[in-house]
C-alpha cells in the first residue's frame, strides 16, 4: 500500500506509539506534559523526541493490567495497614500497592482493575496526600477500569460525617468508571449521615471500616470483602480457568 507523505504505516509499532502517546496526552493535560520531551515514566516507557522503546511498554502494560493497582493515602498508618492486608488476603503476587502521595496519574494507566482506600479526617476531610492528588483524580479518565473502594472513619466521634471522603471520592470516579464494584451493607453501623450511603441508605460506596470504635470488627469485614470482590473482580473465574 502506498503511503501518503508525512503519514506513517500502521504498524505495531507506530499503533503502540500513537496510542500511547494519546493516552498519555489524555490523561496528564496539565502538569505531565509542561515537562516536555524525554521525560521517563514509571510504566518503563520513553517519550523521546516521538521515539518509543515498544518491547518494553507492552511489557509493562501487559503485566500490570493481570494485577489490581491498589492507592491509599494515609496519616496514622491505620489506611496503610488497611491496603496491606487486602493485598495479603487477595494475594500479593496480583496486587501492587501504591502510596498515592509518591504517585502521578499515569500509575493508574496500567491496571484494569483498581481498588482506592480513603480515610475521612475530622469533620468531613480528605486526607491530605488524596487532597494534594484531587485535581488530578478528577482529570482522570477511568473508562475501560473496574473500580473498588474503602474509606476509614469514625462513626462515633464525627457520626455526622462518617466516610464522607469515600463518597466523595465515589462521585469523582462513577463519571467515567466502566464499573464500580464492592458496595457494602450499611448494617452494623450507628452514625447520623454520610456522603458515602448510596440513594436508598441500604449500601456504602465501598467497604467501611472503623478503626477507631470498631477495630474487633475489621478483620472479619476485611474477609467478607475480600471474597466479594475477588468475585466480583472476576478473580475465582480467572483463576478456575
């Protein structure tokens, strides 16, 4: 076939290239691409001057969409032990965990499957390293992705504002999410409000755990959930097979 001037063949390797420069280009408007060329991305991809190593970012992608990407932001350690031990019960050879204060937007571009846990502070917070991330949460797009969440908080001491970060971090991610799953009963809980009780009161946007007046609690939520998504992932299904 032949080819226009200045328009190149659609091969592997120019497909891999566009796609993922457009995909690039999608997701980090604003603060990736004010760095300009030759920046190194942490999915072991160059963008050099319209030169990409292809090999290598297939590699990459094709890893991480097997594995569920993990976020959580956390102060006291309460989140992070949280992350940890979903990891631990869904397996940690198929999840990466991230800290999303040490994270940027393209992190997330390899994984189909992603679970973010959030902790409520005081009356109504976002904790402060997902608060940083805000602007760029919203600038993601999480089409093609099947999202889960948790939130932290305390029901008792701030009951009018019980996993409010959850909820808001819900209304950030349904916009273009192709899924979200994990939703969790709102039995067994005493709080007054909460943006995170789905219309109907009956389901949370995500797990709800409570470290602070229900501790005894969370390692049984912890299994129950667990075995929710790694269905609802389809993770028994993959494994079966």
């Amino acid at each position: 076939m032949a080819r226009s001037a200045g328009v190149e063949p659609a091969t592997a390797w120019f497909v891999a290239r566009y796609s993922i420069q457009l995909s690039y280009e999608r997701v980090r408007p604003r603060n990736i691409l004010n760095r300009g060329v030759g920046v190194k991305l942490k999915l072991r991809w160059v963008v050099d001057i319209g030169r990409i190593r292809t090999l290598e970012v297939l590699k990459a992608i094709e890893a991480k969409v097997e594995k569920i990407g993990l976020f959580f932001g956390s102060d006291d350690g309460n989140t992070e032990s949280v992350a940890r031990r979903i990891a631990q019960r869904l397996g940690a050879d198929k999840v990466d965990i991230h800290d999303v204060r040490d994270v940027n937007q393209v992190e997330f571009l390899g994984y189909d499957k992603l679970i973010l846990a959030i902790p409520t502070w005081d009356f109504g917070q976002i904790q402060s390293d997902w608060e940083e991330f805000w602007s760029d949460l919203e600038a993601l797009d999480f089409s093609g992705k099947t999202v889960a969440m948790v939130g932290l908080g305390d029901q008792f001491g701030y009951g009018d504002f019980f996993l409010d970060a959850m909820g808001m971090l819900h209304d950030v991610v349904i916009k273009t999410a192709d899924k979200i799953i994990g939703y969790w009963s709102t039995q067994g809980y005493e709080y007054d409000t909460s943006k995170a009780e789905l219309p109907g009161g009956e389901l949370f946007a995500g797990l709800a755990l409570d470290e602070d007046q229900q501790p005894e609690l969370t390692d049984d939520r912890l299994d129950q959930w667990c075995e929710q998504v790694r269905s609802e992932f389809g993770l028994i299904t993959a494994m079966a097979g």
